[in-house]
C-alpha cells in the first residue's frame, strides 16, 4: 500500500502505535479519518516523501494500534490523549517540530494536538471537517441522516459494538459507500486493509469509544478552551468536497477562523474522502502550503 515506507509499533503514552515512515527532512505526520487506517494516504504518501520525513499513524483504536479499555469518561479515547499519542511518536522519532496533515477523525485530533502542544505544531492541513462543537451546536436534520454514525456509535455499549461486529463488511459499506462518489475511490487493496483492520478484535470497541468521546469529554475540553481565548495561532489551510455534507451544510472558512488566527483554504471537486477522490488536488493544494516556510 506505501512502497518504501518502513512498518513499525513504537511504545507511547502507555500504549502502541502503529505507523509507516519514509522519506528525508522535516517532519509531517499524517492521521486518518473513520472507519479507515493510516493506508489510506496510499495515493499521496509518496509524493510528501519527496520533502518530508512522513509518518503515517493509526490512531489508537484503529488500524494495527492498540485498543485500550473503554472507560466511563470515556478518556482514554478522548482527543487529547490520541492528541497525546501522535506528539509523542513524532518526539520519539526526533521531531520536536512538525507539520500535520489530517483527514476526518484524525483532523479533530490534530485540531486537539494543535491546542494542547501550541510549539509543536507548525503548519497544519485538515481534510472535510469543520470544528467538533460547531458541528454538533448546528446539528439539523439533513446532517443527522447524512452522519448518522455520529449518533448511532455513541449508544451505549454494546449495541453499536455487536452490529458491527457482526458484519464488518456491511458497516464499511454502508459508512464508505454511500456517500458522493460511492467505493470508486477506494482501491481493492486499501478496502481489503480497511475490513482486516475492522475484523481485528476491539476494532468495534474503538470506533465507538472515538465518537463516544467526541460527543462527551471532548466537548467539554472544546469549551474550557473557548471560554479561556485559546485558539489555534499557526497556519492553517482546510480542505472539503464540494460535493460533501461538511461543505454544503457548514461554512468551513468562517467556522475554522472563530477558532483560528490564520486560517485559508477551499472546496474541492469531491465528496468526503478527499485524498481517495482527488489525491492530485489534495497535493496541488496542501504541499505549496505544507512547504511555504521553507522557500
């Protein structure tokens, strides 16, 4: 799926993280969206690698990374503690500094990771969303039928986690391929890592425990820093489909810029799975960005 890049598991944050590295000089780590792993960067990854050292991570929960125990409060899926995961990884690997360049779930907790480790972060690119609170505040009815895995994931357990365990082919399909461009934009080889993947024990675990969190204790971590003036002060470009529920039911510029200082950034001719529909736009925009400090 990513010629040349090296497979590892590295011991961060009291857990494992599984991640594909390559390429030469600064750092940029990549984080994927739902119900997908780091592979789906397949049509990119190369091209970064040229300019970059990338990482390509998954996130706990996800892919070939460990899946911890759920808990009440849900934290241990909280952002702040996948937000964790990535600074760490990215630290051990000698990156003190880095740029991200995320999609979906793994873009709230670049989002998260951008907050709590402001020096860290220093440019950052995220792929059709706009911030968590805004978009459970502005929740209607047409985003509840077009994400309506937002509000099924979040049942208690173990409903959510019994259904898809039952069938984890089907959830794919209904989750992937019912959106704008159907499968067309996945690959037989990257749907066959995303179904291994799911299949793996505690997959269902961590999927629900991610939006689980993302409608509870991330909130609140989302308002405390609201209510004390914390923004995102760093570059930041955002990225959505056109054809997707992010772009035609939110205004992802003016949601982004509440919480941001420097923000830019456009539609693009897709629906939600950018890097799949539209790798070459997804590059045509983000690398320029992704290189402007260094020229």
């Amino acid at each position: 799926m990513l010629p040349g890049f090296k497979r590892d598991l590295r011991p961060v944050n009291d857990i494992e993280i599984a991640y594909r590295i390559a390429g030469h000089g600064p750092g940029l780590l990549l984080w994927h969206g739902h119900p997908q792993t780091h592979a789906m960067w397949h049509k990119v990854a190369s091209r970064l690698a040229e300019h970059f050292t990338v990482v390509a991570a998954d996130l706990r929960g996800y892919g070939d990374s460990f899946r911890p125990e759920a808990d009440p409060e849900h934290r241990n899926y909280s952002k702040r503690e996948m937000a964790q995961d990535g600074f760490e990884l990215m630290l051990s690997l000698g990156f003190e500094r880095f740029s991200v360049l995320a999609h979906d779930r793994g873009a709230r907790v670049a989002h998260r990771l951008a907050l709590d480790h402001p020096g860290a972060v220093e440019r950052m690119v995220l792929l059709d969303i706009a911030p968590t609170l805004a978009m459970y505040e502005q929740t209607n009815e047409a985003f509840a039928r077009a994400y309506w895995h937002w509000f099924f994931l979040i049942r208690p357990a173990p409903l959510p986690e019994t259904l898809i365990e039952a069938d984890p082919e089907g959830y794919l399909r209904s989750v992937m391929g019912t959106r704008h461009a159907g499968m067309a934009p996945f690959t037989e080889a990257a749907f066959t890592e995303y179904l291994r993947c799911l299949r793996r024990p505690c997959s269902a675990r961590g999927i629900c425990e991610d939006y689980r969190a993302s409608a509870s204790i991330d909130l609140e971590h989302d308002r405390a820093d609201i209510a004390a003036g914390r923004q995102l002060d760093l570059p930041l470009q955002v990225l959505w489909g056109a054809e997707g529920t992010v772009g035609q039911l939110f205004d992802p510029l003016a949601e982004w810029r509440k919480v941001a200082s420097d923000v830019r950034g456009q539609a693009l001719p897709a629906g939600h799975y950018l890097a799949e529909e539209v790798p070459d736009e997804v590059l045509e925009q983000a690398l320029p960005f992704l290189l402007e400090s260094r020229q």
